[in-house]
C-alpha cells in the first residue's frame, strides 16, 4: 500500500457504510418499484412480473399521488416561512444577557425535543371539538381533525414543533457576529433596526437558509405527525405523500405501487438539495472581488 493510496483505505469503512445501509435498500426498492408486487406475490418476490415503469404511470394517473405531492410541498414550505420570523425573533430577543436568559432558552426548545408523537397526541387534545382552542375562539363544536381546517390544524401543529429548530439555527448564527461590528455601528448610532437589517440579518442568511431547506424536507417527509394527529384513513385534505405510501403499502397491500410512490418523494426531495448544495458551491468559488 503506497503512501498516496492510504486515504482511500481510510475512506473504505464508511463506504461500507453507506452501501449496506443507503445503496442497497435503494436499489431494493427500486426494484420493487418495477415489479408487481402484492401481497399475492410477496412470497416469491424475486419472481414476480416485471412491469416496468407501470407503478409510475398507475401512481401518477390513477391514485391521488398528484395531490398528495401539492398538499406535502404547500404544507411544508407554507410551514416553514411561518417558523422563520417566529425562531429569528426568538434568537434576537435571547442573544443578549439578562438574568433566567439560560430558562428562557430551555423552555424555547420543549417544542423541538418532544418526540413527534407526543405533540400529535397533544395537539390532538387541543383539537377536539370541546377542546381549549375552540373554548379560547369560542367556537363551540368546530371540526380540526376533519373536513377543510384539518391542513390548517397540521400546518399549525408542524409550526409549533419545528419554530425552535429556526432558533436554534438562528442563535448560532448571532453568535458568530463579530463584537467590534455591533460597537461600530453602536457608535455611528445605528438605530436597533438599521442594526438589525445591516448588521445582524447578514449573518443570518446562510443558517436561516439552510435551516428553511432542513426544515422544509423534513416536513415534506414527516409521517409521525400526521399518522398519529388524524389517524388512517386520514381526511382526504391532510393526506400527505408519507400517508398515502403508508396505505398503499399496508393497507392496499400494493407493495411495488407504494415503492414507486416512495422514489417519486426520493425525488422531490433531491430537488431542492441539488439547488441548495449547488448554491453554497457557486457561492464558496467566488473571490472577495467577485470573479470564481
């Protein structure tokens, strides 16, 4: 082994890694995604029909896989603008010292350290129709876990778990703020909100974009939430890409149908990445002057 071969030996065990515990599930289940798979054939899976790209074209036009994908995306994105001036306020107000600042911070973060399961079980409490939120409207009777509010109930559930993550992101990036730049513009006399649009916002652009796009996929992948808030069948207005693959593969039985659901996500989600990953190399290639 020569010296200049010696980090691709280092490299080999996560390879190892990453092919028994990424490469190869995906390429089972891209295999099942081209077979006909059902609980018919699930016995001898390795000889079942090959149909070929015919789960694609089923899921796309003779399931709600196209609405499914539209309500994922909008909740998701929709979910995490509203996190986004909820944790960068939250950041804001903790960075400076004052006395409990360490509790106030603690408490911030019970919504992102609950497991998923615990806040749908919460919120589902709070959603009943003699819960506290139809109390405190006073809207005796309203329906959350049903019919047209229930997106709202998910959007507003999703909100209030995820905002602490966009703080936490947030607050790291306040921290890496330069303290002779605040007492420069505290001596030029910056108003606090010219401080906070020239000063503190600009370093808060890359964490806040990255947490939006973390934020934004694991969203759009969240079945906890859903499953447990409004159960299986879920209204058809909350019946997410994560659900509708759930009851396709294990209710429906349809298991090459739902494999093919299942890339269909893998895709959606890689899209945004690549854009996101493809943005950050673009921008670290530039020099100071502009040129790459």
């Amino acid at each position: 082994m020569t010296q200049r071969n010696r980090p691709l030996w280092l490299l080999a065990p996560g390879g190892m890694m990453m092919l028994l515990i990424i490469v190869i599930p995906l390429l089972i289940g891209l295999y099942i995604a081209l077979i006909d798979l059902d609980q018919y054939t699930l016995r001898q899976w390795m000889a079942t029909p090959f149909v070929g790209l015919a789960n694609f074209i089923e899921a796309i036009t003779e399931t709600s896989l196209l609405k499914a994908i539209w309500l994922s995306v909008s909740y998701s994105v929709l979910s995490t603008l509203l996190t986004v001036p909820l944790g960068v306020a939250a950041a804001a107000a903790t960075q400076n010292h004052f006395r409990g600042r360490g509790i106030v911070r603690s408490l911030f973060l019970i919504p992102y350290v609950m497991p998923a399961f615990v806040v749908a079980t919460v919120w589902q409490t709070i959603f009943q129709p003699d819960g506290i939120l139809n109390q405190v409207l006073n809207t005796q009777g309203t329906l959350w876990l049903n019919g047209p509010n229930s997106y709202w109930a998910l959007v507003i559930a999703q909100v209030w778990s995820a905002w602490p993550f966009i703080y936490l992101m947030s607050l790291a990036g306040l921290q890496s703020v330069d303290h002779e730049v605040h007492e420069a513009a505290a001596l030029d006399g910056a108003m606090w909100w010219k401080k906070l649009r020239y000063v503190v916002f600009p370093y808060l652009r890359g964490p806040v974009a990255l947490a939006c796009l973390i934020g934004t996929l694991h969203h759009i992948n969240n079945f906890t939430l859903p499953f447990v808030l409004f159960g299986v069948p879920t209204p058809i207005d909350v019946e997410v890409l994560p659900i509708l693959t759930y009851v396709t593969a294990f209710q429906s039985l349809r298991f090459g149908l739902s494999a093919a659901m299942a890339i269909v996500s893998l895709v959606l989600i890689m899209i945004p990445l690549f854009i996101y990953l493809r943005a950050v190399k673009l921008d670290t290639t530039e020099e100071p002057g502009g040129t790459k």
